[in-house]
C-alpha cells in the first residue's frame, strides 16, 4: 500500500474528526474565494458601466442615488428636472461638452426599466441593433438582449408600461398607448442589456394620457408607490394614447418643450480642461439641480462596502487559521494513538522520512479536501446570489467564474495544511522503537 493510500485509510479511521476539520476549513476557505467572486464581479459591472460618463446632472438629493439611479439603474430617481433649466447643458455647440444624453426614468415593463433618451445613449455602451432598428417614432422601443431573452420579447410585439419599477398590475398604463418594439440590441454585458429603450417624448405621451398629468414625479418612484391619478369628470377615450402619440414629434428637438421635465443628463466633456472640472461645483452652488462625478461617488461607494468586506475576509481567515489548528491537533492526538503502529512499520523497515512524510500528506490530504469543498461552496453560494441579484437588480452575475485568486488560495490552503502537519510529522519520524513496542 503506498502512503497517499495509506494516509487516506487513516484519516477516514476517525470520520468524525475529519469531518470537523474539513467543514472548519471549507468554510473558512469558501467564505474568502465567495468575497473574492463577488468583488470581482462587482467591480466589472461598475466600472464597465462608467461609459466614459464624466458628470451626470439632475435634481437636488443624494449624488450616490443620483448615479445609482441614472446610470446603474439600480435605485430610484431623485427627482425631475425641467428643459427650461437644463437647456445649456442639452443646447448644441456647447464649448466644453462633447455629448449630452437625456434621460426620463420612472416607467417599467414586468420589472425592466424604460428609459426615454436619445439614440446617442447607444455610443456610450457600443450597442447596435442585432434584429430591427433604433427608434425613431413615438411610442417604439428598442430593448436590450437581456430584456429580449427574459420576456420572450421580438421586433414586432407591443406591451404596455408600468408606473414605477414594481411589478403590479394594478400601476399598468392600460390606458395609454402600448409600446412597439422594433429593435432588439447585441448582447454588450453592460447595463443596457437590461433596459427598455425609447425616447424622452414617449415617456410625456404615456403620462399624458387622457389629458390629465401623473401626480408622482419620476424621482418619486419608490416600491409600493401608488398610481394615482384625479377624476375630473371626464372619461377616457379609447384610443386617447393613441391621440398624445401624435402631439409629440422626435424630428422637434427637447430644446422645443421647455415646460417639460427629464429625470438627468449625462454627460460626456470635449476636455478635462480647468472650466470642465469647475462645471460641478458651479451647478451645485448655483442652481436648483445637482451634478455628481461618477468615478468619485463609485469610489465613496467601494469605500462603503469595503469595510465590510474587509470585516468578513478577516473572519475568513480567523476560521481558516482554527481549522489548521484544529488539523494540527487532530494529527497530534492521532500520534497517540498510532504510536505503536509507526514503531512497527519502522521494525518492517519504514524510514523516519517514510514516516515524517506519511503525516504530511494527511495534513495536505484534509487540506486539499477542505479547499475543494470550500471552493464548491463558494460557487454554489455565488450561483444563489446571482439568482437573488438578478431578480431584485436585473444584473447578471455568475458562479461559473474561475479567478487566479482561487490558485493563490490552494496555494495557501496547502501551506497550511502543511505547517499544521509538520510538528506531528517531525514526532512521528522520532518515534522511539523499543521503547514504544516496550510500552506494547
């Protein structure tokens, strides 16, 4: 029988006690490649959803929710704010902006989020059609690949949108216009695979419908947030969404309706020249609306999450570094037990680095398990957040995702499998033959 047979046979002789090291350690080591996963991931999405975005612009609130909202479109708007006072930064020709894109948030379709904006929010994403065209009428949509594949969508269908981003039927526009889909984009892996895209004038025909306005503004929209709108006596007409598609026209820029409100810009400078920088501080200070720079607040954010990700990776490794001492002493009281059973394999000619190294694989054995079960763990843990985030968030995220880290931590994993071994090893290549066999 070979060693590595051999440690096998005698780790499984005391079952109970592998099993308690294997789940300290599996624990401990999935709990660090879980962070790992989910930072990574993260990470990915936030920055590959920056777009080159330098400032975004809307009304007065937190600029966090500000970029959460408008960009991540994970989080309710802050509010709306009128052309009249957005119109330098949409007016073209401005000296220091290289584009600006509007965007009228506050509408959903079975969760997914409609956003009324331009077609240059497709440059900032490198999206194109895949099926179909970009909108360019009234009331048609454009929709992400995710949005396509989750609902079955396909260029031709209609739909009608929701109030707010909660699915309940009693919020549906069913007196408004139904929404035409006519393009279905190319996957992109950025956010706008999950958003439901049509212009800023569909989003005022839909709340306009029977002539009467929406009491909730879009930065209003929060969960559970009701649908109200007043009886003024007047019924409505079939056909009403209908008539409000046609009093508005996309070939009339927003510049055109100036009593009419966006939920935020984004925008991207010609420069990052001294005046562009300044622009953020002199809308805060000098206006009713709000800019927030995406990168800082993203950063501000990570600084957020990174205490408490910092919290569980120390404890991570609190419960790695218990369960190599809990394989240290597994191994050590073992020896006690064996005593009798090495001297006799070194009467039969065993050699004290055959036994030295017998003990270090048993360590390295438990180790290796530990980690592959933690690995496991780690993954299936990641694959049930995915499921979670997906449908709370509409992101995207994966346990089929392999890091290096997870190299580095079998690497660490066998190190201590080994250094908690190496005692009982050392001991067990110094076992005293006729004293032990003595002792019988």
């Amino acid at each position: 029988m070979n060693l590595l047979n051999l440690s096998w046979k005698n780790l499984i002789n005391k079952p109970l006690t592998m099993l308690l090291s294997l789940v300290l350690f599996a624990l401990g080591v999935g709990l660090i490649a879980l962070l790992f996963l989910l930072n990574q991931q993260l990470q990915d999405k936030f920055e590959k959803n920056l777009a080159g975005v330098d400032l975004v612009v809307g009304a007065k609130g937190s600029p966090l929710q500000l970029i959460l909202s408008s960009m991540y479109h994970i989080d309710a708007p802050t509010g709306n704010i009128s052309i009249r006072e957005a119109t330098p930064f949409l007016r073209p020709g401005h000296p220091l902006i290289k584009t600006a894109v509007p965007l009228s948030l506050g509408d959903s379709h079975k969760g997914y989020r409609i956003v009324g904006t331009t077609p240059d929010i497709l440059a900032l994403y490198g999206a194109e059609p895949g099926e179909g065209r970009v909108w360019n009428a009234p009331l048609e949509t454009t929709v992400g690949a995710a949005v396509a594949e989750d609902l079955g969508l396909k260029v031709g269908d209609s739909f009608q949108s929701s109030h707010g981003f909660v699915q309940d039927d009693n919020l549906i526009h069913d007196d408004a216009g139904a929404f035409r889909v006519v393009g279905i984009l190319q996957p992109t892996g950025s956010v706008i695979d999950q958003l439901i895209l049509t212009s800023n004038q569909s989003v005022w025909a839909v709340h306009e419908h029977g002539g009467e306005e929406h009491e909730a503004e879009a930065g209003q929209e929060g969960e559970g947030h009701q649908h109200q709108e007043e009886d003024d006596g007047h019924e409505h007409e079939e056909g009403s969404g209908q008539a409000h598609e046609a009093t508005y026209s996309l070939e009339r820029p927003l510049l055109d309706y100036p009593d009419k409100d966006i939920t935020s810009i984004l925008i991207i400078f010609k420069g990052r020249n001294y005046q562009a920088l300044n622009m953020q501080r002199g809308i805060n200070e000098n206006t009713d609306m709000q800019a927030a720079t995406p990168a800082i607040e993203i950063n501000r954010l990570y600084a957020l999450l990174g205490a408490g990700t910092k919290a569980l990776r120390w404890l991570a490794i609190i419960i790695v570094v218990v369960s190599g001492l809990s394989i240290f002493i597994s191994l050590y009281s073992s020896l006690r037990d064996r005593r009798y059973e090495l001297a006799l394999m070194r009467v039969m000619g065993a050699s004290p680095a055959r036994l030295f190294v017998l003990i270090i694989l048993e360590g390295l054995l438990l180790a290796a398990l530990g980690y592959a079960l933690g690995i496991a763990l780690s993954h299936a843990g990641m694959e049930i957040l995915a499921g979670q985030m997906k449908e709370s968030y509409r992101y995207t995220f994966s346990g089929a995702v392999f890091l290096k880290e997870e190299i580095y931590l079998l690497a660490g994993a066998l190190a201590i499998g080994f250094l908690a071994a190496i005692l009982p090893a050392i001991q067990a290549g110094r076992t005293d033959i006729s004293t032990t066999l003595a002792e019988g």
